[in-house]
C-alpha cells in the first residue's frame, strides 16, 4: 500500500492508527464477537476454551478458514497460544514465542494494523511454525487497545480468498479491538478477585486483633499481679478461648494462590533452559513427581529461582532438584556463581516474597539464602496431605 493510500485509509495520532469512520454495518461483527466472548463460553470456562471459543467466532464472523490466538500469560509469564480454531493447540505448547521471534506480528501491534503476507513474501515466523506458512497467506490482526498489547491473532484466509481489501482489513481491525476488551475484562475479573482475596487478608488480621490481641493483652495484666486460684482458672479460660479463636481465624488462606499455568515442572525448565541459557539449568536427581496441585505453585518459585540465579549470579550449573521425604514435597534449586560481596538475603527480589505468600496458602513455606561458598539455595517445602 503506497502512502497516498496509507494517508487516506488512517489517520494517526498519539494514540496510535486509527481508521476512518466505518459504515454502521461494520460494527454487527465486532457486538456479534462481543456477545461471544461475555456470554457464550459461561463463567467458568477455562481460559484455552474461552480463547479457542474466540477464535471460532473470529473465523466465523470473518470468513477465515483457522485461527490461533497469542497472548502474554501471567501465570507461566511468557507468551503462549492461548486458544485456536481449524489449529491443533497442543502442537505448540512447548515452542517459544516472543516479539522478536514474529517480527511482523511486532510491527502489527506497534502500528496498530492489519498485515496480510501473500506468498512469495517471507513470512517470518518461528520455526515450530513453519507448517502453518508453507504457501499460505497469512494475516496478523493486533489486539491492542488504550496502548496495552494483550495479544496478535494469526488468521489464514479462506482457499483461494482474494487478498484483502479495505473493507475486510477494517473489519478484521474492529474484531482485533473488541477482542482486546474481552481480554481486558477478564483480566479485569481476575483483578477483581485478587482484591476480594487481599479484603479477606485484612478481615484476618483484624479479627486476629479484635478477638485474639485484645483478649491476650488483658490476661497479660491479670497476670502482672497476684491472683487467686478463681482468677487463675478465668485467666486459663480466656487463653483457651484465644486460642481457639486464633486456630478458627488461622483455617482462613493467608496468601493469595499460584495460578495454573496447563504446563509440568519439567516443560517449565525445558523452556527456561531455552529462554534463560545463562542460567545453565539442568534437572538433577533425584526427580520425584510434583502433586498435580501443587505444580503452579512450584512452577511460580522455579521460574522467580532461576531469574533470580540470572540475575545476581554467573553461575555454570542450577540444579533443580524434586523431592518427596517424610511426608514432605520439596524443590530445591541451587545455583553457584555467588559474589558474597554482590548477592546479598537483602537483594533478592519481590517475586519470592510473592511466591512465599503463595506458599502459605498451600501450608507450606519457601526458604532462601547462601548455602556453601558461592552457592544459593532456593527450597519450597510443603506437607503432603494424606487421602
């Protein structure tokens, strides 16, 4: 497209590239997709369904033969297909994906197009990817909206479709955007549940307060002075009573939950052997299985481990160690390359502060610091529970 059709098909501004007032037609798709993605799936979908269930309408509402959705996960914190039509989603959950792997799919969301690749153009994709190009238009829609980059779907036109035109390109532009809000509104959702769990995290401490500190506090003055035997046994009762308060107060979860990210402990270190090469990641033996409730949990202090371990280290070799012992799950991961003088308890950063509230939801508890000389430990523990 030369620039005299560029100049006439958009007009940019600071928000970005914005197209040209739209015929009122072309806003039934984008409700249609809207509708979709509030109503269609239910509630309590997973998040590939809800993805894929997206995609389908993309294609329908399109006129596109398959579709897969990319996304940024913040539980397993890279981008990953989120969902898909006419596409096989299991066949690239271990590639890696990123921006500088799909550089027109960065173009997409930076200039806020639609870009359409016929061949014989290059259509520089990662090559877990190269079975979706061979010969095959492909076309790169961004959902992006306010300057947030949720995501880029990849669309391949119908057989034999002709190339796009204007009409098409802005309604693919349009469903791009309304996918951008149905990504904002869930995320939205899961903001919101964040907040009730930090409400419910501040009714604990201040029942723990009311009810527990204030009836502690009081039997800490009967004590301060001589008591008779009646006033020995009502300060007994109100510690009894205390602590039962604080046992029932303590059932509560104190921290928020690692979120499942559809991956295994072991995919995750495959990939961030391949992601974090500095970090020199092998699985060390012994391996034992990770309960399958527990593997966000220990994905989140793997990954939060090894960033770390790249960061404030040079290290040749992180062990991962998987342990089962007395009734105990246990992730060891030990990194060598420490500075004394550089790598300090203080230094290490929030992401294991949070993975340590995560922890405790789950009863359990994460540990870290310098272990042998120029070494660092990163241990969860959490007790197993018995069926």
């Amino acid at each position: 497209m030369g620039g005299e059709a560029r100049g006439r098909a958009a007009v940019r501004h600071d928000a970005g590239v914005v197209p040209p007032p739209s015929e009122p037609h072309d806003a039934i798709p984008a409700v249609e997709l809207l509708v979709e993605a509030l109503t269609g799936p239910g509630a309590d979908i997973s998040e590939d369904r809800f993805y894929s269930h997206l995609a389908e309408a993309v294609c329908r509402l399109a006129d596109m033969r398959r579709a897969l959705i990319f996304r940024y996960d913040e539980g397993s914190r890279r981008v990953r297909v989120a969902g898909a039509h006419g596409v096989d989603v299991g066949a690239f959950a271990d590639a890696h994906i990123s921006l500088e792997a799909a550089p027109l799919a960065a173009t997409a969301l930076a200039e806020d197009r639609v870009i359409e690749v016929r061949p014989p153009e290059p259509h520089q994709v990662a090559p877990a990817f190269a079975e979706l190009t061979a010969g095959r238009p492909l076309i790169y829609v961004p959902i992006a909206a306010a300057g947030r980059w949720p995501g880029v779907i990849l669309t391949e036109p119908q057989l034999d479709a002709p190339p796009l035109d204007e009409g098409r390109r802005k309604l693919l532009w349009t469903l791009g955007k309304t996918m951008a809000l149905a990504a904002v509104a869930r995320i939205a959702t899961v903001q919101a549940t964040r907040a009730r769990q930090l409400e419910e995290r501040i009714d604990l401490a201040r029942e723990i307060h009311d009810r527990v500190v204030q009836r502690l506090f009081g039997v800490s003055l009967a004590l301060s002075r001589p008591l008779d035997d009646g006033a020995r046994v009502r300060a007994a009762d109100e510690v009894q009573v205390a602590l039962s308060d604080l046992r029932t107060a303590l059932q509560r979860p104190l921290g928020r939950p690692a979120r499942d990210t559809g991956t295994t402990l072991a995919e995750e270190v495959e990939r961030l052997r391949a992601q974090v090469p500095e970090a020199h990641l092998e699985l060390a033996a012994p391996t034992a299985d990770v309960p399958p409730a527990l593997e966000p949990l220990a994905q989140s202090v793997l990954v939060e481990a090894v960033r770390n371990a790249a960061r404030h280290a040079r290290p040749t070799r992180t062990a991962v160690r998987v342990l089962r012992e007395d009734g105990v799950f246990a992730l060891e991961v030990v990194n060598d390359g420490v500075d004394g003088e550089r790598r300090r308890p203080a230094s290490t950063g929030m992401g294991l502060r949070l993975a340590g509230l995560e922890a405790v939801h789950a009863g359990g508890v994460v540990e870290y610091g310098p272990r042998e000389p120029g070494t660092w430990r990163v241990r969860l523990a959490v007790p197993l529970r018995e069926p």
